[in-house]
C-alpha cells in the first residue's frame, strides 16, 4: 500500500460529495483510513448490514476497468448492503414464534405446578382422614375384642336360633325347636 498523498486525501473528499446508491462514503486508503475500517466492521450490526469496500483511484492499467486491488487503491469506496429484509422478517417472526411458544410452555408448568401442590394438599388432607379412621377403628377393635371363647358363645347363639322356627298351627304361630333330634314346642 502506498502512502497516499495530500491530493489523493482531497479525491477521496471530493468523491464523498458525489457518492450514490448504497455508497456511503470514500476513505483515503491510508493508516487513519484502516483504522477507520477496522473500527466500521467492529461496530456494524452483522446480522442486518455488511461493508463492501472498492479500490478506487488512477488505474495503472486498462485490466482495472471496475475497481483497484485494495493494495493499489488510493481510497476506498464503502458501501453498506442492507440484509435481506424478507429473511429478517422471517427470523424475526420464528423467534417471535419460540419466545411465544416457550411462554406458553413455561405457563402450563406453573399450572401443572400449581395443580400438583393443589393435588398434593388434598392428598395429604386425605392421609389424615385415613390415619384418623384407622385409629378409630384400632380402639373399637380393642373395645370389642372377639377373643376365642366369645365367637364360640356368638357361633353357639347363632346355631341356636337357626334351630328355634316359628310354625302354624291350627291357625296360632307356635315356636319350635330341636333339641337333641326332637321337636320341641313351645
């Protein structure tokens, strides 16, 4: 790269003044001016915009008929690009679509979240219910306490109204029993 000099510094303000379309501006092609690139690519919103740069300056030659190596260049035209408006958009709307989605999903989890503990209050009610029966139902156990020789007796009673039968009789409702095979009246 050359050192451009004072007049080159002069062509590149002077082709700032009739840049057109997407070129920006025209930077001389020296030291302040790399800087300044460097500095312009740092900063510049990648995803939306990218820099296109051009030699420009005396041509050494007719095969340089569209722009200069950098190298050879004594400024440099910049030219911003603009992204593709329709991709963004569409970007745009896809993570408008996740972040929504996501959303929902983190609203359904507080839900689910809040119908667990709800559901774990009402399970938890119902151990207390369940340990209160069961101790109610361990006293009457111990209070009627079907022993051996109690469910003999209950069996014995038991068997013995099997055996006493109501019959008519001449018209009356007469009790009967067996007792030892015979029938007992009355």
């Amino acid at each position: 790269m050359e050192n451009p000099t004072k007049e080159s510094r002069m062509n590149a303000k002077e082709a700032n003044s009739k840049t057109k379309g997407t070129q920006v501006f025209n930077v001389p092609n020296d030291e302040k001016g790399q800087a300044f690139m460097r500095q312009a690519a740092e900063y510049l919103n990648r995803p939306v915009y990218g820099i296109v740069r051009r030699g420009r300056g005396e041509r050494p030659s007719r095969r340089f008929h569209q722009s200069l190596p950098l190298s050879m260049s004594e400024w440099i035209a910049v030219y911003v690009k603009g992204g593709d408006i329709e991709q963004l958009r569409k970007r745009a709307w896809k993570e408008s679509n996740e972040k929504a989605e996501l959303e929902r999903q983190v609203e359904l989890l507080k839900r689910d979240n809040a119908n667990a503990q709800t559901n774990n209050l009402r399970l938890s009610n119902r151990v207390g219910e369940l340990k209160t029966e069961i101790a109610r139902a361990e006293k009457k156990a111990r209070m009627h306490k079907l022993t051996d020789e109690n469910l003999a007796k209950y069996r014995e009673q038991n068997e013995q109204r099997r055996e006493i039968k109501t019959v008519k009789l001449f018209g009356f409702n007469v009790k009967t029993k067996i007792v030892d095979d015979t029938l007992v009246i009355g």
